[in-house]
C-alpha cells in the first residue's frame, strides 16, 4: 500500500535516499501515468523508494484564485489514481502563502535532499518552481552539481494530441467524453453521496439517486451512458445531468439510473465514469414524453455500455479508501 508522508511527519533525513517527483498532477492523465512508470522503473532499479510529492490545495488557488483551474479531480481521487500507477510515497504539502516565497534552491537543498534524500528527480518538460516560479530545468542542472542528484526532463507525451490537464478541461466542458478518455487514459469520473431528491424518476418507473458532489469537472448538461461503482462493482447506468426542464426545476442536479439494480443507496458513495452523451436536455410536454424517452435512453445506454471498454474504469476501488489529513 501506498504509504502518505504528511507536512507534520517531516524532519531531516525522512529518507536516506530517494528517487523523487514534483507537481500537481491533477487528472493523473497519461502524461502523468508515464512519468509514473519512469519514477518507479527507476526507484526499482537504483533499490530506492518512489516518491511523489504533490500540494494541497493548487498553488493558484492561493496566489491568484480567479486564474486557478477547474480541478479535475478531488485529492483524494488524485491519491487513489496515483496508488494505482504503483507509486511507493506520496508527500502533501499545504501550498501557503508562506510556503510561496521559499526560494527554489532552498526547496530543493532543505526539503527535496535534506529531507527527502533525493537522489534522482524526474520533472516535466515545462516544470517551473519556488518563489515566483523563478526555479527551472536551468536552475536544477545546476543544483544537480552542488548538491550531487541526477536529473532528467520529460519530454511531452502523447501522439497527434498533447496528454495535458488542460486538454481534459477543456474536452470535458465541450463534451468530448472520447477525447478526455483518450488523454486521461480512463472514463472522465465524479463520486459522490447520494441523497434523497423529489422521487420524481420512482413516479416515472425510472427511480434515480441523487449525488452530491465535491467534484468540479462536470459534463455539460445533458443525459450520459455511465458506468456507475458501487462498493468495487460496476453497474451499468444513464445520468441526467442539468435541470429538470419538464417540472421546471431550477436547480442543476446530477441523476443516475442503474439498469440493473434496485436497491436504496442512500447515504452510499458512488462513482460515475461517463462514457458517452446520448442526448441534450430537452423539455417534454408532459410526463408521458418524459418517461417515454428515459425508456429510450435507458435501451441506448445498454447498447452504448455493452461495446464500451471496461478497462477504462478508474480508479476501480472507491475514491476515499486514502484517508489523509493536510497538517
């Protein structure tokens, strides 16, 4: 398991040695998963811990909130992700405004070789750190002397389209869920409770639970083929996301219909991988339409789902299984 190293645990020599990366690797997308894979073949090789070290929040959303990105996923769906891909450590640091103005030769002599014993460090092609983002891949080569680490810089990874945080943003909000599986190498996901609506789907033949969620990359409104897991299984679903236009309803909500299960969730945490639009969200004439076309969304779901690549579910375990505190 995944060990989590936390600001508080930190004192010098945490690690005798270590082979290290930095960033805030929202999404864990394919870029992401390979600098990964490079960190950990070469831990295994040099018998060192891999070690990712990663802020709480997103450095924007403290120095300059209104450019700060719509997270992709939550933290602690960042950690299952980052567990998955085989990673031995992961440290969180609470990003502050004090934590901002340490120089970039002070991060890396006091914290990354002091404490973490860093060894190897593996960066991203455009990785800029410390006060003001003064620190680059000059400013490591020449640490790299001083303070005797190897270094390496990844170049950019992807094929005719760039694997990149903001590629994912922006494909989710257009709703191009094939072009943000495509980057992330997995079905875009929220999770969340669900909790009780106004049981208008139950009335309908159709009944839907209701989420609550803390994630901030949502799909345009709209109805979806998902997959929907539940306790480490995956269920076939449609989900409705935005208004209920029929009934008037103001507030945007997020549904689900499971196509094979009929038990209460209540209080239960789901996740939601969207595979595929089906269809906008319309206003029907009355509740007749409207049940008549969740019929239809329901039989295209199935048919979308039954073709769909189940390999692209992550992560496969529920979301919160990482417990953590930002000290």
């Amino acid at each position: 398991m995944m060990r989590i190293i936390q600001k508080s645990e930190l004192v010098p020599h945490t690690l005798e040695r270590s082979v290290v990366t930095i960033g805030n690797f929202d999404g864990v997308h394919r870029g992401h998963a390979e600098l990964f894979r490079r960190l950990n073949r070469c831990a295994k090789m040099l018998g060192m811990p891999s070690v990712v070290v990663t802020f709480e929040p997103h450095p924007l959303y403290v120095l300059c909130r209104p450019k700060a990105p719509i997270l992709i996923t939550t933290f602690q769906q960042k950690l299952s992700l980052i567990e998955e891909l085989g990673v031995d450590i992961v440290v969180i640091l609470p990003f502050t405004t004090e934590f901002s103005q340490i120089t970039p030769d002070d991060f890396i002599r006091d914290f990354l070789c002091n404490i973490l014993g860093m060894h190897h460090l593996i960066i991203g092609h455009d990785y800029a750190f410390g006060k003001n983002r003064e620190g680059d891949y000059e400013t490591l080569q020449r640490l790299a002397i001083s303070e005797r680490f190897t270094l390496q810089d990844m170049e950019p990874v992807g094929d005719d389209l760039i694997f990149s945080s903001s590629g994912v943003r922006r494909a989710v909000t257009n709703g191009e869920l094939a072009v943000a599986a495509r980057i992330l190498g997995r079905y875009h996901i929220i999770s969340g409770v669900v909790v009780h609506g106004e049981q208008r789907g139950e009335s309908l033949g159709f009944p839907t639970a209701n989420i609550e969620t803390c994630n901030q990359l949502i799909p345009p409104d709209g109805v979806y083929a998902v997959w929907v897991t539940i306790s480490n299984t995956h269920y076939m679903g449609a989900c409705n996301v935005g208004k209920n236009l029929t009934f008037g309803a103001n507030s945007r909500t997020i549904e689900v219909f499971l196509l094979d299960m009929s038990e209460k969730l209540y209080g239960l945490e789901i996740t939601i991988h969207f595979v595929q639009q089906l269809r906008s969200v319309q206003k029907f004439a009355n509740a007749g339409d409207l049940q008549s076309a969740i019929a239809e969304d329901v039989k295209n779901a199935r048919v979308v789902l039954s073709s769909s690549d189940q390999t692209l579910i992550h992560p496969g375990s529920m979301v919160t299984r990482v417990e953590y505190n930002v000290r």
